[in-house]
C-alpha cells in the first residue's frame, strides 16, 4: 500500500484555508449586521428626534 503524500500534506492545509474563509465571512457577516443597525438608528435620530 502507497500512501500519497500530497494528500496527507494539502488535506490539513485545505481544511485550515476553508475554516479560516468560513470565519472571515461569518465575522464580516456579523459585522454588516451590526453596521445596519447603527445604520437605522441614526436616521431614527436624525429624522424622529
């Protein structure tokens, strides 16, 4: 049995690249989030107050 060694050396790699994307986005995602909010209660104040 021959094990490839390109597989055991870009697995992990690829396993860190996609963690790292899915927590850039998530984190980018969240912070929209909160830059909406503000968003909305500025005009609130602007326009309301």
């Amino acid at each position: 049995m021959v094990m490839d060694h390109g597989i055991i050396i870009f697995t992990p790699i690829f396993a860190v690249f996609i963690g790292f994307t899915l927590f850039k986005f998530l984190k980018k995602r969240k912070r929209s989030t909160k830059s909406i909010y503000k968003l909305i209660d500025d005009l609130e104040k602007k326009y309301i107050y």
